[in-house]
C-alpha cells in the first residue's frame, strides 16, 4: 500500500483553492495541476508499506495527536520551488502556526524512523502543492500571475493528523484517509 501522512483541509478551503488555481491557468503555462479534493499538508510520505505496518503507524499518529492541542492557521502566500525564477512546484503558504506544524511532522518522522522508515532528506517545510510545473512554458507570465496574485487570508482548524493511502490512476491519485488521530 502506498501511504502518507497529513493534514487534510475544511472543504471552504478547498473551494477556495480551486478559484486560486483558475486564477493561475491564466498563465496557460505546462503545469499539472493538483486536484483541489487532493490537496493537503503532508507530513511524512511513506511509500509503499506492507499492510502488517498500519497498527504501528497508527500508534504515531495518536502518540503525536496527543501531543497537541487543535489550532488555527491561515492560508496567505503563494510561491514557487526552488524559486519564482525557475518554478517546479507551485505552492500555498501559511502566515503562522508554522512551527507547530514543522514539529508536528518531526515528531511523525521520529515514531516513523523507528518503525523503520526513511528519514527525510530535505527540511520540512508546511505548504500545499498546488501544482507541478513541466516546462518553461509561459514560465515569465506564470510568476508575473504568482507575484500579483493576492491571496485573501483564509483561517481554518487544524485538529487532526491522517494517514491515507494513495492510488495512482492514469486520471491522477486517489487518496482514501485510513486513520485519522485527533488532536487534544
């Protein structure tokens, strides 16, 4: 099974970023866009893992769920990786409550680490994947529409953390939560 950990979004969240992203066709650039049903903060992916593993996985989403109490954060920036002169990944920032989410997918890699999974190479950093960007294509007329683009701040509530699993399909992934561990 093909696994990862997240936060989900409210569905007003999700209809927000729908509207954002028609917004950013209008660059008509080559970029595969993420479903907005699909898009979340992820917190550790796993890859593929043997069913066997999934009660352990659960026991680090609620040791870590215990670990926190629900909070607010909001959505406010765009960006891109590695940066907006040379965009792969176009994201959605958050304006606070950064922090916890950082340690809360540390705390995730720690209880993952010693089940045995991967550490993570990169430091993490809390965004949403909005897009991937597969050629330069309009790439000046993309980030002139990231860089003007304002992004109403939009407040939500954080109060779980979920594994799901996810299946590739020739429409795009399909993801299907399999926990979810409340927060305090």
């Amino acid at each position: 099974m093909r696994l990862f950990i997240a936060i989900e979004l409210p569905d007003e969240i999700k209809k927000n970023i729908s509207s954002l992203q028609q917004e950013l066709k209008k660059a008509n650039a080559d970029v595969k866009w993420v479903d907005p049903l699909n898009v979340h903060f992820t917190l550790k992916f796993l890859g593929d893992v043997p069913e066997s593993k999934i009660p352990d996985l659960k026991s680090v989403l609620d040791r870590t769920a215990q670990s926190y109490s629900k909070f607010k954060s909001n959505l406010f920036k765009l960006g891109a990786f590695p940066k907006l002169d040379y965009p792969r990944v176009i994201w959605l920032g958050l304006a606070d409550n950064c922090s916890v989410i950082e340690e809360m997918a540390s705390k995730i890699g720690e209880g993952c680490e010693a089940l045995g999974f991967s550490r993570e190479k990169r430091s993490f950093s809390a965004h949403l994947t909005l897009g991937r960007v597969r050629s330069g294509k309009n790439k000046e007329l993309l980030k002139k529409i990231l860089i003007s683009t304002e992004v109403t701040p939009q407040s939500f509530v954080i109060d779980k953390v979920t594994l799901f699993q996810s299946k590739l399909t020739p429409k795009g992934s399909i993801y299907t939560a399999l926990y979810s561990a409340g927060l305090k």
